[in-house]
C-alpha cells in the first residue's frame, strides 16, 4: 500500500526539471573535453570507461530533457495555431455576412 501512495505522489517533468536534465546532459558530455584530467584514459583501450559512461549518459539525460521541452513547444505550438485558426474562421464567417447584407437588394434586407 505504501508504494501505491509513494507512486500517487510523484513528481511530473516542468519547465525548470527539463532545462535543468538538459543542462546536466550538456555539462556531462562535455565534462571529457573541457578537464581531460578527470577521466583519464586507459592506453590498452585508448579512451576512458569514465569518459564513455558521461557522454553515454550526457546524451541520455541531456535528451530527456530535450524531447521533453520539443514535445511541450510542439503543444503549445498547435494549440496556439488552433485557437489562431479557430479567430481566423469567426472573423470570416463574420465578413462573410456582412458581405450578404451588402449584396442583398435593399428592399430585401432584414432589420436588425
């Protein structure tokens, strides 16, 4: 029963958790080139398991933080166009009455 609660209880991804994985993904990955002296390189191999493991997991976290924003601005996106789209139809819908008011033969014209 307490892991059905603990689950209940999560945390969902935001604005601020997925810059901060895509930050962490793009300090991990670059962490081998900008200070080479922490993940020292293995001569019988020619690179380092440490520095693999970072670049390996940079990307992962770093893309999990990155989908997460694309997918967000790709929904954002949409609904900003549907609700654009949906202005778009009133103001034409509107137009397009006022245009069978004007074209209408006076005598024939309803009074509002």
């Amino acid at each position: 029963m307490a892991f059905i609660a603990a689950v209940s209880t999560t945390i969902t991804m935001n604005l601020p958790n997925s810059i901060s994985l895509l930050t962490l993904g793009i300090f991990m990955r670059l962490l081998p080139i900008m200070v080479p002296s922490w993940v020292p390189v293995d001569p019988s191999i020619g690179t380092s398991a440490c520095a693999l493991w970072l670049i390996l997991t940079g990307y992962v976290i770093g893309g999990t933080g990155a989908v997460w924003l694309l997918r967000e601005g790709a929904r954002k996106t949409v609904f900003a166009l549907g609700r654009a789209n949906a202005r778009l139809h009133v103001l034409a819908e509107a137009r397009a009455e006022r245009l069978a008011r004007r074209s209408a033969p006076s005598g024939t014209r309803a009074r509002a």
